[in-house]
C-alpha cells in the first residue's frame, strides 16, 4: 500500500469509465430509442445490430456504441 506522500509524488492517472455496462442498461434503452427516432446517416438496422450484439455479451461495442450516443445527442441539440 502507497503512502500519502507517494501518491501526491505519483504520475497522474486516469480512470476506466464503464461505458460497456452503461450500454446494457439504461444508456443502451436512451440509445436504442435514439436510433429509431432521429433521422441520421447512420444506418439504423446496423447501429440496432451492435447494440443487440453488445447486450448479448458477444462483441464488446461499447466504444462505438458511445461515439453513435454522443453523435445523437449532438444532432438532437442541432434541431433545437
């Protein structure tokens, strides 16, 4: 275990965020529900297809799944 003296004295450290898991809940149901609302590019059926993969715990698509929830939200506030 560090002391407090060597943890003021360490590099900087950053933080997993859980996104992965945040998709299989309620950020997942926002998404889904984004997706089938909001006129994009993004092919629906696809984007659809990676969550459902993601839920499933067959693929680990949270990533991408984050970049399609913040793209969402960008266009939403574009049409306000």
């Amino acid at each position: 275990s560090e002391t407090p003296a060597e943890i003021w004295r360490r590099q900087k450290q950053g933080f997993g965020v859980p996104i992965g898991e945040w998709m299989k809940a309620e950020l997942g149901e926002r998404l889904e529900a984004y997706i089938n609302e909001i006129n994009s590019p993004i092919d629906n059926s696809h984007a659809l297809e990676l969550l459902k993969q993601h839920r499933a715990n067959r693929v680990d698509n949270g990533f991408k799944l984050w970049q399609m929830y913040t793209y969402f939200i960008w266009l939403s506030n574009l049409k306000k």
